[in-house]
C-alpha cells in the first residue's frame, strides 16, 4: 500500500503538470488530457517496456485512468488558482520526479536488476513523461537543457542505496531518497545552480 500510495501521487503531480503546460499552450479539452496522460504514464511505459513488464501498469490497472482523469478535472476546475500559484508547474513537476525515481527503483529491484540498472529505471521513469509532453507541446524538454533534473534523480536514487545499507527500514530509505530528489531540484532551482555549458559561445 505504501508504494502504490507513492505511485498514485506520482501520477497525479504528472497528470496537473501536463494540464498546466497544455493550458499555457491552449490547447482544446481532448488535448489537455491527452497531454496529462503521456506526462503521466510516458516514464512508466517506457520503463514496463524495457523490463518486459507487459500490459505495462496502467493498462492491468484502470486505476491510473481515473486518478488521471481526476487529476485534469481538479486541474481545470482549480485553473485560475493553479496560475495564480505562479510555480506551481515547477513544484508538481519537481514532487513528480522525486516520487517516480523511487517508484522506478522499486520496479528494477523487483526485476532483480544492479543497483545501477534500478537508477537508470527510475531516471527513466520520473525523465520521460516530460520529454515527452515537451516535444509535443514543441519545446526543448527540460532534461536536456542546463537545469539540475536528471541528476537530481540519478543522486536520489543512488541515495536510496546508501541509505539501504544503513539499520533504516526499506519505506524511511524511500521517503528520505523522494526528498533527496526534491530538495537537489528546489535548491539548483533557488541558486541557480547548473552543469556546465560546453560551448564557449552563447548560441546567437
């Protein structure tokens, strides 16, 4: 129940990130949705697919549908204060990542894949809903510009293992690696912290 409840909240953050950027692109209701789902389930499919867990999760559990679908609704009804909250796209996106590394993780151990394998899954997992609503939406995916996202994810995970080997319980080293995740990403936000560029030229 524990790490279903993690899943579930992952989802959701996905699902009002992608309502949010679908909004600032104005695109019709039909377009909303489908922009929260792939933001939603993109990772997650992506990771099923590579681990060889087919149907992958939201299709064996219409549970993700609906909390989906719940999630756009809230998100719509909510809009004008979703906007007022002028970083509430960057905070459910920054929650959602935190939440899916580890979610990801979980689903590489039960693969009983390495360590570094299961780091990979949840980069995967928390990385690739994003990409992918981005390119939809034509706009250079967060991943790949300057900004602290998949390394946030790859520190957390690796935290997550660290934190294993000490006398903690499994859910603790989950918990404290989610905010791990969240924490590197507020605090590259806030001081701008970000890998550094190889060009020696700002592009004109």
């Amino acid at each position: 129940m524990f790490y279903l409840t993690i899943d579930i909240l992952g989802t959701i953050a996905f699902a009002i990130s992608g309502v949010l950027v679908a909004m600032d692109k104005r695109l019709d209701l039909f377009g909303v949705f489908i922009i929260a789902f792939v933001t939603a389930v993109g990772g997650g499919t992506l990771r099923d697919m590579l681990i060889g867990n087919t149907p992958v999760a939201w299709m064996q559990d219409s549970v993700y549908t609906f909390t989906i679908l719940g999630s756009v609704i809230f998100a719509i009804l909510l809009q004008e204060r979703l906007r007022y909250l002028r970083k509430s796209l960057f905070l459910f996106d920054t929650i959602g990542i935190g939440l899916y590394t580890l979610v990801g993780i979980d689903k590489g151990l039960q693969a009983e894949l390495i360590p570094i394998m299961c780091i990979a899954l949840g980069t995967i997992t928390a990385c690739f809903g994003g990409v992918i609503r981005d390119i939809l939406c034509n706009e250079i995916p967060v991943i790949f510009r300057k900004e602290i996202y998949a390394t946030a994810c790859i520190l957390g995970g690796a935290s997550f293992f660290l934190l294993t080997r000490l006398p903690i319980i499994d859910e603790y080293a989950f918990t404290a690696s989610i905010i791990v995740v969240i924490g590197i990403r507020l605090l590259a936000v806030r001081y701008k912290i970000a890998l550094p560029n190889i060009y020696r030229k700002e592009p004109k």
